[in-house]
C-alpha cells in the first residue's frame, strides 16, 4: 500500500488487504487505507506469530450477538461464503494483549462480556501460551496497535525505536562478555599467584 499511497485518493485501486489485518479505521463501509494502515497490519503480524491470534475479537463471536439480536443477515444471502467471514471480521472489534506478560498471566480482556467472550483466543492461549517477549518489542507492537491512526509511529519513528532496543541488547551482551572476560582473568591471576605461593 505504501507504494501507491496518495493522499488525495485512498484507495485508488480498490485493494484493501485481509480485514484480519484492518485497523479500526478502516471498515466495510469506508474502505480509505493510508500509511498507519501498514504500521496497524504489520503490528498485527507481531501479534499473531506471539500469541496465534490477531488483535480482534474472534468474528463469531460477532456474527453469534447479531443473529441472537435479528433474523435477517446485514448481507445478501447470495455473497459467497468467504465474503461473509471477511464482513464479520470487519466489524470484530479490535483489541490487544501485551507480549511482555508472563504465560500464565490471565488476560481479562479475553473474557469482557462486552467485547466478546473469546473462547477461541482462551483456547489458544492454554494450549499455546506465548513466551514472555521483551519489552522494547511489546512497546513497538503497541505502538503500532494504537487505535487511532493519529497515534500509531510512522515506520521511521518505529524503526528508530527498534535500532535503540537492538543497540541496547547489543550493549548488554558486550557487558556481559566484558564481565566473563574479566571474571576469567582474574581466575587465571588467582591460580597464578596460588603456583607461586606454592613454590
């Protein structure tokens, strides 16, 4: 999308991507995509690969409230079956689980009667937990989680962000291997002066 991205028209050739992967201001009615929409979906790659769920409540759950509220669908009956699982994702709320957070750690959100009881997103968090990511990985994802497009980085404020967490690690690990080096050294003082001692 960023390829062809132009202020001044949208959506100019009508693509629209997954709408597991739209963000809240994108929807079925007002197709318009712009650069916070590629932070939102590539924030949503990061969430899924953590916690093999995307950050939306599961469509049906969505789809189940509609049909206990109404009897008509909000659709043609006619529209393909795949159409009519992308209209509910669509219209899944979006929402998000931190991945710095330790595997067992209940996830309230999870079961918000108001958001949705996920059972499904329940059942893949006790059959799969996530591993506890970092912190500086988790703010990035958040950050491109952010519900408005006015809040999400740009990519180049995101990469930044990431350049400093990867340099950070990187000095950690140069600390630590300044420490066994050091550590290592003075053992082989030690043993040195203990062969002396001993002569």
């Amino acid at each position: 999308m960023a390829g062809y991205y132009n202020p001044d028209n949208l959506n100019p050739r009508g693509h629209i991507g997954t709408t597991h992967y739209w963000p809240p201001e994108v929807t079925w009615e007002c197709k318009r995509l712009g650069p916070a929409s590629d932070v939102w979906a590539v924030a949503t790659i990061i969430h899924e690969l953590a916690h093999n769920l995307g950050p939306l409540v599961d469509p049906k759950v969505i789809e189940k409230k509609w049909f206990l509220q109404n009897d008509e669908a909000p659709y043609l009956n006619s529209w393909p079956k795949d159409v009519k699982k992308n209209y509910w994702s669509s219209k899944a709320p979006r929402r998000h689980i931190s991945i710095n957070i330790d595997t067992s750690a209940p996830i309230p959100i999870l079961s918000d009667e108001q958001l949705g009881y996920d059972k499904q997103a329940l059942a893949f968090r006790q059959c799969r937990p996530s591993p506890k990511y970092s912190n500086a990985l988790s703010d990035c994802m958040i950050a491109g989680l952010a519900m408005s497009p006015e809040q999400r980085p740009e990519f180049g404020q995101l990469l930044r962000k990431i350049e400093a967490a990867y340099a950070d690690v990187l000095f950690q690990d140069l600390c630590l291997a300044h420490k066994r080096e050091s550590s290592f050294k003075q053992d082989e003082d030690a043993k040195e002066e203990d062969a002396e001692s001993d002569r």
